[in-house]
C-alpha cells in the first residue's frame, strides 16, 4: 500500500510504501523522541544492501573484537531495528522461542557504543540524526544485484505483499519503477551519498567493497566509529563475518523468523557479487543501464557490478 505521510518538522508529504505490518508512521514520527548522542552510530541503507552484514562487523567493533559477546547476544538485541513497530513484539518472541535464542550474555562486557539500523530514506531520519549528533554510515549495493536479493526477499517475507509466484519479470519495472517499500532505490542512495559527502560525521560504504577486501573495510570502519582493534583481533572479526560463518550462527542468520517463508528462500541467499547476470536478460540489463546513466549523472557515485 502506498500512503501520503507528512515529513517530520515539514509540512510536505513524501510518498511512502509501508510494510503495514512492522513499520507505521506514528512510529516514525516517535524517533524524534530519541536523542541520538555521540556514543551511537546509525546503519541506514537500502533493504539487501549488506545491512546485516554491517550490522556485525559494527558490532564486532562496539564490543572491541570480542566474538563470544557477539555469539552469546541476539543481533536484533545488539543492533535494534529503530523503526520496527513496537506491536511487533510478538514476530520477536515466537522467533525467539522457537528457535531457543535466549541471549546469554549477561555477564559480557558491554558495548563501547550503540549501534543501530534504520532503512528510512534520509527525510524521515530523526532530528538529531540529521543535524549530525551521532555518526551515521550508509551501507550501499549495485543496484542490479540490489534488485535480485530485493527480489527473492519479496518473495520469501509475508509482510512485503508480494506473491511467491512473483517472477522475475514481473519483480523488475516494479523496481525500475521505485513502487517497493523504500521506494526509488535512485533516491534513497542519493540522497544519503549527498549527506555524507564532506560530512565526518557520516560515512559511505559500498557492499563490493567490504567484499573485495573486508580487512582493509575493517580499519576504517574502526576509526570512523572511534574503537580501534588489533590486527588479530581484527582476524577475528574479518572471519566471523564471513558469510559462510554468519550462515550457520543462529544469533546472526535471521532463520526462523515466522514472517519468512524459508521454503522460498533463506535470509542468508547467496552473498555473492554479480549474481544479477543469472536473472537480467540483455534487454533489461540495457534498459536498466540506461536508467541507471540518466539517475546517476553528475552524482559522482559509481558501482561496480562484478
Ligand atoms: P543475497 O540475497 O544476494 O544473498 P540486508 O542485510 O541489507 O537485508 O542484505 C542481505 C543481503 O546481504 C543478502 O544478499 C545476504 O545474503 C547478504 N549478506 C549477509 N551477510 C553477508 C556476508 N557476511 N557476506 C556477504 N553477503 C552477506
């Protein structure tokens, strides 16, 4: 469903596609509530542009590399969804029961700072994201492979309206389109490469480049949030972050959620670059180049796709 929602402290109204059942307006509107300080760090991104991903490594850093503090505590409990609807505390037991999650780890250090992680587009942030009280880091993903994770999680997540049947073809000019929840990929990274241009306070990561070379990610993710590792704690960390490591750790794989319908597929799909190639025929790898070109120009923000 698609609804008029006015912005925070403005008078206009964006449009919006909401998952009614885990997201609503008056949640968002009650963020403003929070004050953001500088002990918190915000992951804001697109869906399945490495959030999850992120999620840990940030994690791993706020609990200064110590791994048993990330395998003992659920990560929903050590990076908060921030605009997940309070009602939906029941998805979060069954879940949690079910699956006999009981985080363990009571007597663990705690965090040196709180992460957290929001997939707003940037003009519904909370206030005091946006005047910069706290860091924010942008988790951004090629579009096209972007697309086909977007795909199979809207197929497989109940809340998101779509059919199982869905295909490919059908999935792709809704994308193209920008008529997801979320709405226009375009926007939403534009809008968040613009903010965190010359801005210390924010940073922009891309999903191929934690790939490509995660360790050399790590160093910099850990002076932008302010805790710094050793190089075998960082070892550590740069191996249970894996995907293959995250895959089997239940704290982290999001398995059992009852809103997915696994059968579908899992959470943890394929965490690979270039997997768009086995989906987009040539048309609709043209057409969207063209897209792509005329969205992109001049923005000065470049992908790589394999
Ligand atoms: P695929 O569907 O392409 O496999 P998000 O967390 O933003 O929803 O993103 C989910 C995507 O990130 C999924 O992509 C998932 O497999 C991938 N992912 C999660 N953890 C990963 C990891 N450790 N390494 C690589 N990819 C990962």
């Amino acid at each position: 469903q698609k609804y008029l929602f006015r912005i925070p402290h403005s008078n206009e109204f964006a449009d919006y596609v909401w998952p009614g059942m885990i997201v609503n307006p008056e949640k968002i509107i009650s963020l403003n509530e929070i004050e953001f300080g500088p002990d918190d760090v915000v992951i804001a991104s697109y869906p399945k542009s490495g959030t999850t991903w992120a999620s840990e490594v940030l994690s791993a850093i706020a609990h200064e590399g110590n791994i048993d503090a990330l395998k003992s505590i659920r990560m929903d409990e050590r990076v908060p969804w921030i605009e997940l609807d309070d009602k939906a505390w029941w998805i979060k037991f069954f879940y949690v029961w079910k699956n006999k999650m009981f985080s363990t780890g009571v007597d663990v250090r705690p965090a040196k700072k709180r992460i957290c992680f929001t997939h707003l587009p940037l003009e519904l942030l909370p206030t005091s994201i946006l005047e910069g009280k706290c860091k924010l880091l942008y988790v951004a993903r090629n579009p096209k492979d972007q697309a086909v994770s977007y795909f199979h999680f809207h197929r497989m997540a109940r809340f998101l309206g779509l059919q199982t049947h869905t295909t490919w073809d059908e999935f792709f000019p809704l994308f193209c389109s920008g008529y997801l929840y979320c709405g226009s990929w375009f926007e939403h990274v534009l809008s968040y490469w613009k903010f965190t241009q010359n801005n210390p306070m924010a940073k922009f990561i891309c999903y191929e480049d934690m790939k490509r070379d995660l360790m050399g990610e790590m160093e910099s993710l850990e002076q932008f949030v302010g805790v710094p590792l050793s190089i075998e704690q960082r070892i550590n960390v740069v191996k249970h972050c894996s995907f293959d490591s995250m895959k089997d750790n239940k704290m982290t794989n999001r398995n059992g959620v009852m809103l997915f319908n696994e059968k579908i597929c899992k959470f943890m799909r394929k965490g690979i670059v270039g997997d768009w190639k086995n989906y987009f025929t040539v048309t609709q790898s043209e057409a969207f180049d063209e897209l792509y070109k005329k969205k992109m120009e001049g923005s000065g923000l470049q992908f790589e796709f394999e």
